[in-house]
C-alpha cells in the first residue's frame, strides 16, 4: 500500500481480504456530526445483490465503493483482482481528498451541514 492521501486513515485489513479506508474519523466522531457520516471506502469481493447476507458471498469481482453514509453510495467501482481494487480505493481517496467527488449527487435529500463540512475538508467549491 502506498501511502494515503491526507485525511484517509487505514481502518481494517483482512489478510487477502476486505480493506475499509477511512475520513477524517476525528471529525466525523458522532460529536458535531453523526459517526455514520463517516466517509469510508470499501475494498471487497462479496457480493453486490440487493438482499440480506448477499455480501457474505466472495464472487470474482473486487469492488472499491466509497460510502458517504451506510446506504449511500458515493462512487463504486469493479476490479479484476484484491491489487487492482486496492489501487483503486486509493484513487478514490484521492479523488475525494482533492474535491473531485461531486458526493452532493449521491443524495435525494441534502444535508447542508454535512456537504458544507465536506467542501472545507476537502477544498471542494459548492
């Protein structure tokens, strides 16, 4: 693993397995903003079928997606392999340090507060 753009923070690592990044978990501590606003990325190959224990299924394909919040889905991208998805992951952390991620467009209903702490965070203009 190379190393993480600023405010991405190694949270776990299963030997040939999932792989969650994290951002800013000093911010987004449940205090000022709810823990489940933490952004996270996810690096995994279980499945992605909408139903219950789907993910606890290891399929082929290697995803990285990055989660604004548990059920939405900033950006998800597919890979061939652990490496590729893990290199991936850290372009989608990079992306989403250097305010190229435009995570206003993953909500139906917008939370000011939080895409307001997200654009300082990260240089992002609105």
């Amino acid at each position: 693993m190379t190393d993480l753009p600023d405010g991405w923070t190694l949270w776990n690592d299963e030997h040939e397995g999932r792989r969650i990044l994290a951002y800013r978990p000093d911010v987004f501590d449940g205090e000022e903003f709810p823990s489940e606003c933490l952004p996270t990325i996810f690096v995994s190959n279980g499945s992605r079928a909408n139903r219950p224990g789907a993910s606890q299924i290891s399929t082929e394909t290697w995803h990285a997606v990055l989660f604004l919040e548990p059920q939405i889905e900033a950006v998800a991208e597919e890979f061939d392999s652990r490496e590729a998805a893990l290199d991936g992951a850290e372009d989608i952390a990079r992306r989403f340090a250097d305010g190229e991620v435009d995570y206003r467009a993953a909500y139906q209903l917008p939370r000011e507060e939080y895409f307001e702490k997200l654009d300082e965070l990260t240089g992002r203009e609105p």
